[in-house]
C-alpha cells in the first residue's frame, strides 16, 4: 500500500504557521550574535528575505499594521455600529485562536529548535539540521555504545558477578557483584539486607601487564578459571580464519600474581586452542592439530590424547567450513561437567579439494619468499568444499581422564560419513546430546550417549522435508535442565528450538528420550535464538522472540509446564531488544537497540528477591548528534504482492521529504535464507546517509526466503535461490514507481556477499524493465562455487539439483546488458565468496559482448575488503557511482561518437 500522507503536506494550519515566526525569531536573535558581515561570508540568509508572507517594504510587517504611523495626524470619524459589531466579534475571534495556536504550539513544545528535541524515529520531518556524512560513517561516529558485560559463575554458586577488565581506577582483572558494579542507592540497600549481601570483590590481575623470564606480555585473550585461582592468558595472537587464531599461552596466579607458561618445555609454543576443565584442575589444548591436557595437579605434566594430527587431521577444532557454517567460532571441544570426560571432534580434511588464494602485495603467512622469487605472488590453499565436493569427514570422540583412553560411541544408523554434519552438542549430567543432520539439512538426529556406559541410540528422527520441504537452521541454543523432583522436574530434560505450526518456537523434552516435547511457546510468531536462560529454581525459561510484530523484538519468560507466558520487557512501546542473563538468572542486560535511542540496563529478573534496575549506559552522545542531524524519515510497512505474499519494508526518506517532487530510488537489500533487514533497530548507516545527504529515497525489503515471518515466507526458495527473491524485489520496486512521489525511470538496487549475488539476479530477471541501475560487492554468482555446508542446506547438491544451480546462476548476460549500467566489485583474496565468481561472470558478459558495467577489484582484500584502506574506496565508489547513475551522467557514455572538436590540453 501507498505511504499515508501527512495532512500537514496539504495545508498549514495555524499553528504550523506560529511555528515558522517563533523558529525564525529564534534563527534571527541566534544570527544576532554574528555580525551581518561576518553572516554574509559564512552563508548566513535572512530569513525575511525569503519569507513570502514579508511587505515589500522593509518596515515591520507585524508591528505595522496594528499600530499605524507614529507621525501621521488621526481624524475621528464615527464608525457604523454594524460595521464596529462585525469587526468586534472578528477580532474576538481571531484573539481567541490565536491564543489557542499558542497554547497548542507551546505546549507542543513546537517552539523549540530542532537541536533541542529529542530524536523521534516516527516523525514525518525533520527540523533543521546537518546531514548525515560519509566521513562520519568512517569514523564510527553513529555507533552506539554497548558495555560488554561478561558474566561469570561464582566459585561458590553466587550469581550476579561480572568480570570487569581494563576499568580506569580499578585493578586490571576485577570480578565484581554487578550491582556495585553498575549500582546506585539501590545496590546500597540491598547490601544492608542480609538476604542480599553484596558478594566482595575480587582481584584477579592487578596489572594490565605481567612478566615471564625478564619479558613483559599484554593479555590480549583471557579466561580465568571456574574456581578465579587462575587466569588462562593468551599474548602474541596470530589470526587464522574469521574466528581463529594462534597464540601463546601463560597460566597466571591470582594469589603471587605470577605467571608460567602453559607449555613448561617450550614458553613460546603457539598453541590454537586452550580451555579450562570445570574442575580448574587441567586445561585442553589443540597444538598441531593433536590434542593435549595440561595437569595443574601433581608434577604438572602434560598428557597428549592424539597422536596424528597433522595438515589433514584436526582434534579439537573446526576446519574452515565447520568454523565459518556450523560453529561460528574456534573450538570443538566439550569438557563435561565433573572434568571427568573431554568431548572432541575429529575432522578428516584428506578428501577435500583445495582453493588456492593469492595474495599480490601481502604475505599473510609472515615468510619471506626464497632468493629470486619475491616477483611471485604468495598462495594460500584452503581446504574449502564447494558444493557437490567432498566434505570434511567428522566423528565424535571421548577421552576419560582418570583412565587416559580415547573412544567413539556408535548407534548403528549414524548419517554415512560423507552425508554427516554434526552441528550441536551439549552435556547432559553423564550424558551427551548430540544433533546431526545430513548433508543437505533436511533431516535431523538426536543422538543420547551414556558416556560412563559408552552407548548411545537416536532419540528423535525428524524429517522436515515431510514437514514443509524446508530445512533446519544450526542452532546451538539447546540448553540442559538436570532432574530436580523437589521442584517439579523429576526427570533431565533441555529446551530446544522446535517446528511448530509453520513457526519457530520453544520445547520442553524430559526425560531426555523423549520425542515428543512440552511445547512453551506457539502461535503466528517466531523465537530468535531461544533460549536465553533457563532459571532452574524458579522453572523459568527466559527467551526473546517477535510475539508483538515481526521486526520487533521483546524478552520474555514462560513456565516449563508452559503456562504464564509473560514479557519481561515493556511490549506497550515499539522496541528491538537483545538480552544477556548472569549466570543464575537473576539478572539481566537487557539492550534496547531501538527505534530510539539505544540504552542498556542491567535489571533483576523476577527470580530475584530485591528490585534492580540501572541504566549502564544512555549514549547520551549519540543521542545529542540525533538531534542536531537530519537523519531520514522512516516509514514501515508491508506490501501485498500477490499470491499470498507479503512482505516488509523500509522506506527512508530525506529530512524534509516532499510528496509534490520526484524522487529517485536506491533498494539496499541482503535477501540471505532466514535473514531480516527490515526491523525497528536504530541504525545510521550508508542508507542513511543516502536518505539525508543525497536526498534520495532508500527502501529495503525483506523477499521470501528471509527470516521471522513463518516457513511459508521462508522455505519456498529451496533449491532455486535467487528466483523467488528477485521477483519480489521487481514486484515492490513497481510498486513504489507507481508512487506519485517516486521518479520510475531512476530506480538501482544494492547489496554485499548474498546481497550482491540477488543484485544481479534482480538485474538480470527484470532486463531494464524496472531497474535501471545495480552496484554488486562480492556476490555469489554460482552456487557451485560456493562452500557445501551452507550451499546444500538450501540448494541440495548440484548431483541432484543441477537445473535448480542452472537457473541460479547469473548466466544471462544479455539480460543484464539491457540495465542502463551496473558495478560489480569484489576483493581479489576473499577467502569466503572467492573471486573466481565474478571472473566467470566477467567472461559470461565478454562472450555476450556486453559492456555496460564498471569493475573495480581490490588486491589483497578478504570479503570484508580492507586491505589498504579498500572499505573506504568501497563506499567512495558507491556514493560517486549512484550520483553519477541518477544524475544520468552513465547515459551520456553508453555510445560515445566524436564531437568532432578539438580539445587544447594545454589552455
């Protein structure tokens, strides 16, 4: 549906009109204390000077008309009593609303400079204001602040602790009782009641420096230990891939404050991970691929648990793809609860085809090249299965502790291993909650394993091709509730993500065998990422999901009977809420990300007895800025596009939007399955500045295929990616060029990664029809090319898809040289989207003899393309490039011919 329109773009009312004279008395005696000449040469204009209600003379309008010329003579004439009556009751009438505009217009606070009101992200305008800058958006200027606040269980059981690092007039290493942390008169009583005494604080580093064989090391990584008589410190970090890295490790203690390194023998041994045992008695560690335990028990020795790790062999960690699709971080190892069983991954590379990326000014790898070959480029090989190719193999493997053997537990109907992704695991008590999928993530195991008896059995099998055809998402939110028949609980149970009804939502499974869960949540909305806490005593499960509205996000909590579903946040008002709970839940972060403003506080859950409530930080700076910027005019909506699709939009309009002009239009999308750009998060970003500096509309929408709006948005791109989404997107753009307000012949569509791949597939589905422009940043152009675990969950394999990878492929290059133009990027060594997508576009594009496009590679550059300064070019060239399309400077360059003059380069 069409925006609505303000009334006051219609008429101006009374008091809209009181507002123009207070604002500019109020601009005058604010240039009053610039002298006129000084005004003239900054670029100050009077504004009388265009005030079109303002005499020609320069006497004073308002004073001039009611009071007359001080210097003439006045005659008495006798007025006709008529008359006098008719103009009595007309300046009656006109006294009494003026002086209800005044009392409307003060009490409105409409008198007030823009840079006095707060930032509203629903106005329809903006006041007067500075525009939005690139250079700002460099300098993180519109960040908004968030402390990072890392939880940490007491030794002793307390909840509520913090650890606080590097926080100026404290001790370097600090764990503090969060309400003296952050606390004020609140934290003051509860410590005079002695059913909430503040827990003391406690030192673990008092320097931010430490000293080991007459050298200084800086942390750079810590994590201290579960009893704080230790901290694990790591220095020297050497990044590996996006969540890895190497570094050398020391283990410091808390009471001599000393340190020693964490391999006795060998002080400067890069090890690639390390982790506490939760009986602070040992520490793992992966060095060389094989996996070691360090004893801090007895002589201190070290034990190693594998012997054959190598290039192809890794324990303990992910390998690339594991790292970058299924764990999003750098570990693969589990201790159990009593330190008695270490849980790792075993990942075979030996069948997985390399990727090699160059590096032409750079060496990564810090070696400098032989004598006579500094001229070559220097080539990484990553192991990196596209889709179709041979996947890492991994297997789950044990080590007991107390008798130094290593074992696997078998359940007879594993997935194959090349058809296994594990994705999940969690400790149950002395058991093991595994989750496997196969390779194309359309049917899910279960998997318990009774670790001291070393057997296991599938505990639930479901298959959601079955279901919807879709497929299932990795998720490591599954949380353990141990048995507690006192409470109610008289059997082990956890709390897992579940599909229900077409939604995501929230299940209580107990015993742990069981199939069939207490469902917490339904209805036609979605958890995200739930859940975020369980509190075991009050039998509370804690979670945020879009109960209220798709791009919005609250907290609440649910019984595990699944009775009281209650919000913990204020639901009466619009917001977007992250949420961080200590480690007994008895307190929670809870981030308002927006639409205003973004705050955080720290607040007591209903599982505590004292009430707590403290805001941590306000970013009262940002939201001083807000208010001394024209930031853009945000509408949402959604847009019917047929056939029972609907979907979600932003539309950003600059500050003083008119609905009488045309304007032109730039679609920013990502696209990605299960993404979602459209929320009510307060974000300043390149839209923004698009929106506010350029005075361009900017729209997002979110097409099928995108997150939050049930699996009947989401599933129906499986196995044809690009084809759906692109539809939607040349649906809504005709849409919005229907709009009286939108200028039809200068629409362009962006986006980065996914974003950049569904660029060019809009682009080349709708062939210039609707689109003009389109500017792609390292986009996918080839499922194929691209890795198998996140290619296949959506694709299935090329084996058994090859029509689907066909048609979506950007292959049609003559469809996209009907654009008017379009700019494709991408980093030379990007190690995610590989550069090979868009040389194969490139070459696609020759062979059709197709020219209407710019190309700018950046040497060097990863995905996030940052080398040399390159993120900077990046939206440089986007800015310049969409200023360029819109102002149809692209047009005079499509077919060039001599003007036949003569150009003198030397006038």
């Amino acid at each position: 549906m069409a925006p609505e329109r303000s009334p006051s773009a219609d008429s101006l009312s009374s008091v809209s009109t009181t507002s123009i004279v207070f604002d500019r008395i109020q601009e005058e005696m604010e240039k009053g204390k610039v002298p006129r000449k000084a005004r003239a040469r900054l670029g100050y204009t009077d504004v009388y000077t265009e005030d079109p209600l303002k005499d020609e003379a320069d006497d004073d309008a308002e004073t001039e008309a009611f009071l007359g010329s001080t210097g003439a003579a006045l005659q008495r004439r006798p007025m006709d009593r008529k008359l006098r009556r008719i103009l009595l009751i007309g300046a009656v009438v006109f006294a009494a609303a003026w002086i209800a505009s005044l009392v409307v217009f003060v009490s409105t606070g409409s008198y007030k400079h823009a840079s006095d009101v707060e930032h509203d992200p629903d106005a329809d305008s903006r006041g007067s204001g500075k525009p939005v800058t690139l250079e700002q958006l460099y300098d993180r200027y519109w960040s908004a602040k968030h402390k990072s606040i890392s939880w940490i269980a007491g030794p002793d059981g307390e909840d509520g602790l913090l650890l606080e690092r590097g926080v100026p007039g404290k001790d370097y290493l600090v764990v503090q009782d969060v309400r003296s942390a952050v606390g004020n008169e609140t934290a003051t009583a509860a410590a005079d009641d002695a059913d909430t005494q503040l827990a003391k604080s406690r030192t673990l580093m008092k320097d931010a420096n430490f000293e080991y064989a007459g050298q200084t090391y800086t942390p750079q990584w810590l994590q201290p230990s579960p009893d704080q008589k230790r901290v694990l410190i790591g220095v020297s970090q050497e990044s590996v891939w996006r969540h890895s890295f190497t570094a050398i490790y020391f283990i410091f203690d808390v009471e001599t404050q000393t340190a020693e390194p964490l391999v006795p023998l060998d002080a400067r041994a890069r090890v690639q991970l390390a982790g506490w045992s939760p009986r602070s008695d040992s520490i793992s560690f992966t060095r060389e691929n094989n996996l070691y335990i360090r004893r801090l028990t007895g002589d201190g020795d070290i034990v190693q648990i594998t012997e054959d790790g190598g290039p192809e062999y890794f324990y303990g960690i992910p390998d690339w793809v594991y790292e970058e699709e299924v764990f999003g971080g750098n570990s693969a190892t589990w201790w159990s609860e009593d330190g008695k069983y270490l849980a790792f991954l075993r990942t075979n590379e030996t069948g997985v085809p390399e990727y090699p990326v160059q590096f032409f000014i750079s060496r990564p790898s810090g070696h400098a090249p032989p004598s006579g070959e500094e001229s070559y480029p220097e080539v990484q090989q990553i192991k990196y299965p596209k889709a179709g190719a041979h996947n890492p193999v991994v297997d789950l493997q044990f080590y007991d502790v107390s008798k130094g053997d290593v074992f696997s537990v078998t359940t007879g109907d594993e997935f194959p291993d090349d058809d296994r992704i594990i994705n999940s695991l969690i400790w149950a008590g002395g058991k093991v909650l595994v989750k496997q999928t196969n390779r194309i993530s359309d049917i899910l195991k279960v998997i318990l394993i009774d670790v001291g008896e070393r057997h296991g059995k599938t505990v639930n099998s479901i298959d959601v091709g079955e279901i919807d055809g879709g497929w299932f998402e990795i998720s490591h939110s599954m949380t353990y509730v141990p048995a507690d028949p006192e409470n109610g609980r008289p059997e082990d149970g956890y709390v897992d993500t579940v599909i229900y009804d077409g939604y995501e939502h929230i299940g209580y499974f107990t015993p742990l065998n069981n199939s069939e869960p207490i469902m917490l949540t339904s209805g036609e909305w979605e958890v995200d990422e739930a859940p975020s806490a369980v509190d075991l005593v009050n039998n509370l499960v804690y979670f945020v999901a879009t109960k209220e509205s798709s791009i919005q996000r609250h907290v609440y909590s649910v019984k595990l009977d699944g009775s009281d579903l209650q919000p913990f946040t204020n639901i009466s008002a619009e917001a977007y809420y992250q949420a961080s709970f200590s480690s007994g839940s008895g307190f929670a972060v809870l981030s308002y990300r927006g639409p205003k403003i973004p705050h955080q506080r720290v607040v007591s859950t209903p599982s505590n007895s004292i009430s707590y409530d403290v805001v941590v930080e306000d970013n009262a700076e940002l939201a001083d800025r807000a208010k001394r910027h024209e930031l853009p005019v945000l509408k949402y909506g959604t847009i019917d596009l047929g056939d029972g699709v609907t979907v979600n939009y932003l539309e950003r309009r600059p500050a003083h939007f008119d609905p009488k002009k045309k304007y032109p239009v730039l679609f920013q999308q990502y696209s990605g399955p299960g993404s979602q750009q459209v929320t009510k998060a307060f974000a300043v970003d390149f839209q923004s500045y698009v929106a506010s500096n350029l005075s361009y509309l900017v729209i997002t929408v979110d097409p099928r295929g995108t997150g939050y709006l049930g699996r009947k948005h989401r599933v129906p791109v499986r196995s044809k990616l690009g084809l759906l989404e692109a539809q939607d997107h040349i649906a809504a753009a005709r849409h919005f060029a229907s709009l009286d307000y939108v200028d039809e012949t200068r629409l362009a569509i962006w986006g980065w990664s996914y974003g950049g791949f569904t660029t060019l597939k809009t682009l080349e589905q709708d062939a210039g029809r609707t689109f003009s422009y389109g500017m792609a940043v390292a986009p996918v152009t080839d499922w194929r090319f691209y890795d198998s675990i996140y290619t296949e969950r959506y694709m299935r394999t090329p084996q058994d898809n090859d029509e689907g990878y066909s048609l979506s492929k950007i292959s049609n290059a003559t469809a996209l040289g009907e654009n008017k133009r379009f700019l494709l990027m991408h980093g030379v060594a990007d190690d995610n989207v590989h550069f090979q997508n868009s040389l194969t576009l490139l070459d696609n594009l020759d062979l059709a003899g197709v020219e209407n496009y710019d190309v700018h590679v950046f040497p060097d550059s990863d995905h996030g393309i940052y080398f040399h300064g390159a993120n900077r070019i990046v939206y440089d060239k986007l800015n310049n490039w969409l200023i360029n399309a819109f102002n149809g400077e692209w047009l005079k360059i499509s077919h060039p011919k001599p003007n036949g003059k003569k150009i003198n380069l030397f006038s």
